[in-house]
C-alpha cells in the first residue's frame, strides 16, 4: 500500500501523521532539529534553506502556539511567510477548500501549514496539490497531530537520551486528542517498551490496547515507576455529552500533582502539549517545578519545524 507522505523515491513528500512514518525519516528529523539549536539551545540559529520559498499558513482553527511557532520556524528558514484570516477568506463566503487551495497554488505558494477541524483535512489536500507542493498537517479533527508529538520525541531524546528503555505514561483526553494518537505512533516506531495510557473509561477509544498501550484508569497505579509523564488536555469543545461530572471532580482523581509524581522515577520528566488548565490536569507546583521540560518543549517545537520544512523543501519531485 502507498504511503501517501512518501514521493517514488522513499522521501518525505508531506508530513500528514507519525502513523506509518519509517523509523529512518524520524530520526532524520529529530537529527535536524539539533543542527537548528545554538550551544545550550538557548537560540535558534537562522538558515538561508527556504529563501525564494513560499510558506502558507491556512488555520481553520484558531491556534497561538502551533501557528507561531511555524511562522518563526519558516523565517527561520528564510522564507516568505503567508498567514491566512480564514474567518475573512472566501471560505466563509462559501468558497470550498479545494477552490481556496487552488488559488493559493496560484500565487505560487510551496508549502501548506494546514490545521482543520475535520479529520483528513490535510489529506485531502496533499492528494490535490502538484507533486512540487508540500503539506504539513498542523492538527486535524481527533486524527492527528505529526509535528507535536515530534517535538515531544524531540525533547524525550534530549533528557532522556535513549528510547529503548523507557516506560511512558500519557494521561487524561485520549479520546479527543490528535496528540496522544501521534504519540503513541511516534513512542512505538522509536521501540519504547512500554507506552501507559491513564484515563477514565469516558475519555479512552474504544479497543485503544490494540494500539499496542496498557491501560490504567487509576494514576496512583498508571504512574508507577515511569520515566515521562505526558500530560493531555481536556478537549472540552469536542465532547458531546457529560463525559466528566465536573473539572473539580476530574482534577481530584486524575490531576497531575507532586504527590502523585512522586510515584514515579525520581528523575522523570513532566510533558504537555499546552495549553495547560491548571488546577484541572496538572497543579502548578508541578508545572512550574523542577521536573516540568513544558517550556522547552515550546523551543525545540520550533526547530522540529524547522527540520520538516527544510527536508521537505530538499526532496525531489
């Protein structure tokens, strides 16, 4: 079967999901981004590998972080950067997604950053566009999330050196997170033993073990020895129903705080996504706390980006 983020050549042709992504192109990525970070990773240094390029930024939902990060990341690159209202383009005049996509090829653009509620959004358009466009998929529906959970990766290597032997806890949303299906594609292609995720029932996917994770619905139990802990966002705007009684109530059996990560290795570092509700997820002791890599994670995003963008742009049409 094709895989539709690969060109004839084996090479990356858009970044769409970690799912079905080889392991070679992964940690090609993940070698990229440490070429971008400056001694300390303090700074990001800027490279000329995207000059003349046409960058598109198409957001169909709102985001700060993601959105920005590439921005950063494509002037980074020394590229042109386009950032596209969506709520004042032709879409809101009736206009389809494709007719949008064809007039933006018409102006000559050669990447698409697409974030979209629909899942397969991005998909969609990478099967649409010319073989020298590309397609990175910024977040679609509850599908995927490919450049956040390689940024985790990222910062999971940069602590913690090695994949090989570690046990990973990914706790809360599951259900409604394109984060914790993309790491959990990324966690397994890079061998880690053992990938836990924690939840209530309300908020798991339905036969989620054959993604190859065990289940915890206690934390007490879930966080038990492990050497990261993801921490997930409550998708509080795609749930239909009372999935949860209340966040209080959430936040007293699911909630990440000092005491329960004491329960885990002593060395072992705290992740999230962002944006973090605190006080329903995750305490700000601990967020704000010795373990926490949050803010990081936010730095080494923009130099993953970095690295897609830029092996992109170097592959053969």
């Amino acid at each position: 079967m094709n895989n539709p983020q690969l060109n004839q050549h084996g090479e990356l042709q858009h970044l769409l999901s970690t799912e079905g992504l080889p392991v070679r192109i992964v940690r090609d990525i993940l070698d990229r981004a440490a070429t971008f970070l400056g001694e300390g990773h303090a700074e990001i240094n800027k490279v000329p590998l995207l000059h003349g390029k046409s960058v598109f930024n198409i957001f169909f939902e709102n985001s700060t972080r993601t959105r920005t990060t590439f921005e950063i990341a494509a002037k980074k690159l020394s590229a042109d950067v386009v950032n596209l209202n969506i709520g004042s383009s032709s879409t809101s005049k009736g206009e389809t997604l494709l007719d949008t996509v064809d007039n933006l090829c018409a102006m000559h653009a050669d990447m698409f950053v697409v974030r979209h509620a629909t899942s397969g959004a991005a998909h969609l358009i990478a099967r649409h566009v010319a073989p020298g466009i590309h397609v990175i998929n910024a977040g679609d529906g509850r599908h995927a999330h490919p450049t956040q959970a390689l940024l985790d990766m990222y910062t999971i290597r940069h602590y913690k050196q090695e994949f090989h032997n570690l046990t990973v806890a990914i706790v809360g949303d599951v259900l409604h997170s394109r984060v914790a299906r993309s790491q959990i594609h990324a966690l397994t292609t890079l061998g880690v033993p053992e990938v836990r995720v924690i939840a209530p029932k309300t908020l798991l996917p339905s036969m989620v073990e054959k993604l190859g994770v065990r289940v915890f619905h206690s934390m007490e139990e879930g966080l038990k020895g492990v050497d990261v802990v993801m921490m997930l966002r409550l998708q509080n705007e795609r749930m239909q129903g009372a999935l949860l009684p209340s966040a209080q109530e959430y936040f007293k059996y699911y909630g990440l705080t000092r005491e329960r990560l004491a329960l885990a290795k002593p060395a072992a570092i705290v992740m999230h996504p962002g944006p973090m509700n605190r006080g329903v997820e995750i305490d700000s002791s601990v967020a704000d706390g010795a373990q926490s890599v949050i803010l990081p994670q936010v730095t080494f995003g923009i130099a993953i980006r970095m690295a897609v963008m830029s092996l992109l742009a170097g592959t053969s049409t």
